[in-house]
C-alpha cells in the first residue's frame, strides 16, 4: 500500500497541507508526494465508489520573481500526474482516464488584486497565505482537469449498438391508427 510522502529535507520547514507560500518562493524550494487518490474526498465523492490504489504524483517548485516595477512576486508552478478511474461513456465500463497537469501559479494580497488583474493575465492567481493548503489546490486541479465525457482511446470489448426490447419486438408487426388512440383518450369505454 502506498502511503503519503514528501520529498524534502529533514532540516525543510515546508508542509503541504500549511504552506508558507513567501518563504516557500523566496527559498526556490520543492515538495513532492505520492498520496493515494482515494485521500482526496471530494473525488472519492465524484468517484461512485471506482476510486481504489490508484496514485497521485505531485511536485511543486517555489519561485520568487521580480516585476516590471521590481517588486516580489511568489510563484508556484505545479505538477501532477494521476489516473483516475471512471465509467466510459461509450462501451460503459471501467476506465482509467489520465490526468496530467502542469501550470503556474502567482501570489497577491488579496482578492480584490486578483479579480483586478484576472482578465489581463494568463496565469491563474491566487492570494497569498502563510498556512495555504497545497493539497487541496492539487484536489482542485484533479478536478478542473477530469473530462466531463470519460471514453477509452479504444474500447476494450464489442460496443453495443442497439437495446433489444422483447416488448417492442413483439409490438412491431401491429399497426396503430392514430385517431383510434386520440378517440380513446377521449372516450376510455371505447378502448
């Protein structure tokens, strides 16, 4: 069984779960993990009950970078890559969907910074913490990636492509006049 880990030093005050984000950029640090998919509740929620041993691997890097105007900027860029089990929505069986995710993410004050400066940057933004919780940007980036529509590059099996229905086939020979059923649901003695 797979058990959570971090790579870091023994002397590396970083915790994912409580990130110091400033000091965590400022040092160039790295975390990385393997935790199991089924610690992350809200895709254990979304899962139906398909989440078992599958592994979540992950690496942040800290970054701190100077603006035009010189000023401090904290960075994340994250890493993440996992397979998360789903239902197939062509052949409806179980299939493992891989999720690989690589983006950047700069720090500000606060949330009106980030909601002013949303639409005119390509990174994502969020607001600086000295407890921000890693693992649970890692569970929203598992989310936000997982397709709506699961499907298999190929299916494994024979794709069904007709629903055989004892009742229709048994009904198909026999011709309904229409103004029979109207005048049924108009007068149900005549039926």
């Amino acid at each position: 069984m797979h058990r959570f880990s971090y790579t870091v030093t023994m002397s590396d005050p970083f915790n994912a779960s409580h990130l110091d984000v400033i000091a965590f950029a400022k040092s160039s640090a790295t975390l990385s993990g393997q935790d199991l998919l089924s610690k992350y509740e809200r895709i254990t929620e979304d899962s139906s009950g398909l989440v078992t041993n599958q592994v979540v691997d992950w690496q942040a890097l800290g970054e701190y970078r100077k603006d035009s105007v010189g000023h401090g900027q904290p960075w994340i860029h994250l890493n993440v890559n996992a397979r998360r089990p789903m239902i197939c929505q062509r052949c409806l069986e179980p299939a493992d969907i891989s999720i690989a995710i690589n983006r950047s993410f700069r720090f500000v004050a606060d949330e009106d910074q980030a909601q002013a400066q949303d639409d005119e940057v390509e990174e994502d933004l969020l607001v600086i913490s000295h407890e921000f919780d890693l693992k649970s940007l890692i569970e929203d980036e598992l989310l936000l990636d997982t397709p709506v529509v699961a499907k298999h590059e190929t299916c494994p099996g024979e794709l069904k492509m007709a629903v055989l229905d004892p009742d229709f086939e048994s009904s198909a020979g026999v011709e309904v006049n229409p103004f029979a059923a109207l005048g049924q649901l108009k007068n149900p003695k005549l039926g």
